[in-house]
C-alpha cells in the first residue's frame, strides 16, 4: 500500500513539475511575443514621425494584428522626399530610395534614411570645408534640411539657392 501511494504521489509531483515548466515556458514565449509586438509597433510609430505620416490604426483596432497598421503619406512626407532627392542628387553618397519609395515600404524607406545620417553629417562636413566663409555650417545642416527643412545659416542657405534647390529670398 506504502509503495503504491509512493508512485502516486511520484507520478502527481512529476505532473506538477511538468506543468509548472511548460506553463513557465508559455509564459516567457508570450512576454518575447509581447515584446516584439512592441517594437515593431515603435518602428512603426518611429516611422510615422520620422517621415511625417499619418498612421492608420483603424483596421489595426479591430485585428490587433501590427500588419494591419498604416502607414500614410501626408503632403510633408512629399516634400521631404523632395528634399531627400535633390540632396543626394548634389551629394551622391546619400542613398534615395527610389524604387523603394515607389513600392511603399515606409518601414524601409525610413531605415534607409536613418542609415543615412553619417553620410548627410560627412557630407554637410565637406560642405562647410568648401564653403570657407567665416560662418561654419553645422554638420547637421543636411539632416535638418530633408528632416523639417531647416536652415541653420546663410552660407547653407546660399549654397541650396547656389544649386537651384531653393529659391532665392
């Protein structure tokens, strides 16, 4: 009797353990779920910001499926690819996305951009060497030209005017 009550009880802890792992197992497997859910809905947003979308949530509010999310050009976005273009057409070693761009893979596009960054600060570098006036041009003057189209001074202001990016004042 001893013995069979041993074996039960054997058998009752050993299931206990195995659902206590695979329960630990499933949880830890929906908290990396959960995680990477998030970050793809920061890219996401990140992108929206980033390139001056609207994000669309509306079939996402009803799937809660990430894939479902929106990305929408506005007007902004237009004109930052705009910009983004006749910089890299003066400074080739920006990379313009075209075909990308022309597919709608914002997630893409907007890596491609951020890729960018330390070609646009080489680039405004090379320019302010160039420039050689007593105002320096900040060497995130590129940047901040296709991002919100600042304009940190009049040498950089006279060089996109120089190249026919902008328009005289």
């Amino acid at each position: 009797m001893k013995s069979k009550l041993r074996i039960i009880l054997t058998i009752i802890l050993l299931i206990g353990i195995a659902l206590f792992v695979w329960l630990f197992n499933k949880h830890e497997q929906e908290k990396e779920q959960i995680k990477e859910e998030e970050a793809l809905y920061l890219e996401y947003k990140g992108t929206a910001d980033r390139l001056r979308m609207n994000l669309d949530k509306s079939v996402y509010q009803q799937t809660d499926n990430l894939e479902d999310l929106i990305l929408v050009p506005t007007e902004f976005t237009y004109k930052l690819f705009e910009r983004w273009k006749s910089i890299s057409e003066i400074f080739p070693e920006i990379d313009y996305p075209e075909k990308t761009i022309q597919q709608e893979s914002w997630l893409a596009v907007h890596e491609i951009l951020a890729s960018n960054w330390a070609e646009m600060e080489n680039a405004s570098n090379k320019l302010n060497e160039e420039v050689g006036t007593g105002e320096n041009i900040d060497s995130r003057s590129i940047a901040g030209y296709i991002y919100k189209k600042e304009i940190y001074n009049e040498s950089f202001r006279e060089f996109l005017e120089k190249k026919g990016i902008m328009e005289p004042e």
